[in-house]
C-alpha cells in the first residue's frame, strides 16, 4: 500500500476527467513530477494522451460549431519526436519561433508556447486555453488555434523541453507538429471557419509509413 501511495504522490495533482469512448469517465493526469521539473527526456504516456484529449475536445466543440463534423486527430511518433527536436532548438535561446524551410522541410503545421523563468512545464489545458482565447481575434491572429482545429489535418505529435541547468536563460518550450498542415487557402472559402472546416490539408507529405493523410 505504501509504494502505491508513494507512487500516486509523485504525480502532480493536475487530473481531469474526460469521456471515454464507452462514455464512461476516464481519468488522466497531466504530467509526472519529472515531467514538471523539466529532468525528463520527452513526455509520458499521460501528458502524451492529455495533449491528444485536449486538442479533440477543442475540435469537437469548435467543428461543430462551425458546421462540420466532429474529426479526431491521431497521435504520431515521427511528429512527437520532430516537436521534440525544435522544442531542444527553442529552449537554447528561450525566444518562441517557427522553424525556417530547411528546418521543417515536411512543412508539418507547427504551434509552440514558451514560458521563461523556470524549468516546469505548463499544464497542457492552461497552454490549450492560451490558444483557444485568440479564436475571438481572427486569422491571422488566432491561426495557432485554427492549426488546432484544422479538419484537414489528421495527425498531432507534442513534446517538451527545458533549458538545461546552468543556461544564461531558464525556460520551458512545449511543441506540436502537424500532419499535413492547416492555415491555407482561406480565400477560396470566404472566412476562417469556413477554411476551418472545408479546406484540405496544406503540405504534401504524410507521416512516415503513412499512404494517405
């Protein structure tokens, strides 16, 4: 008994409950206490399933709002590692950036939040949340949340990174990739959610392993 309580202590009490898929609750936490101090290489399980919840409830509320069906994204490993590598880049000068052509040449759709000043991570509801508030300013100015929401895009893979210890500058990145990516054609649907909705994915290449995307 006390291994298992010393077990359950050592997650941060970050816990949300979520419909299943046999409507049951489920529950997941957010991140592992090496997760939050930065100390650990990627992410685990958890924060893996509590970045792919969060990015489907998001899309389960907004595309249907907008008139469109409700389409899950899936989780990918090639894309969760690619987010990995650019949040290590990220965290090296600790200043939030796109990465050039040569740098994401899959051209994957790419969001990423920084947060200065320590090595924990952010909670990944406090980060969706961070970009859901900019839906109400419009495109271009919310296009982190309508990479999001992007029916077109089918694939997500999130990671994190901390600064190492001993750094000029102490931050935390946190980064998705997206396959293929969205944020394109707006002016052949009229308006953003429409764009949203209807338009294809934007780059070319799928995933690894992956015929049709």
């Amino acid at each position: 008994m006390k291994t298992v309580l010393l077990a359950i202590s050592l997650l941060v009490a970050s816990v949300a409950m979520v419909a299943g898929g046999d409507n049951k609750l489920a529950l997941y936490y957010d991140y592992t206490e090496d997760e939050r101090s930065g100390s650990q290489r990627g992410i685990s399980n958890q924060r893996k399933t509590t970045w792919r919840i969060q990015h489907n409830n998001m899309r389960k509320k907004y595309q249907v709002e907008y008139g469109g069906r409700y389409r899950a994204l899936r989780w990918n490993a090639q894309l969760e590692e690619e987010a990995h590598a650019w949040a290590e880049e990220i965290v090296k000068t600790c200043v939030n950036k796109a990465p050039g052509s040569g740098e994401n040449p899959n051209q994957w759709g790419v969001n990423a939040a920084v947060r200065g000043g320590t090595r924990s991570f952010q909670p990944v509801q406090n980060i969706m949340k961070l970009w859901e508030n900019k839906l109400e300013k419009g495109y271009p100015l919310n296009q982190v949340m309508t990479q999001v929401l992007w029916r077109g895009t089918k694939f997500v893979g999130c990671s994190d990174a901390a600064s190492p210890i001993g750094s000029e500058k102490t931050c935390t990145a946190s980064v998705c990739y997206y396959g293929k990516a969205g944020n394109c054609l707006f002016k052949k649907y009229g308006n953003w959610t429409e764009a949203v909705i209807n338009a294809p994915g934007c780059s070319a290449n799928c995933p690894e392993g992956i015929e049709k995307c």
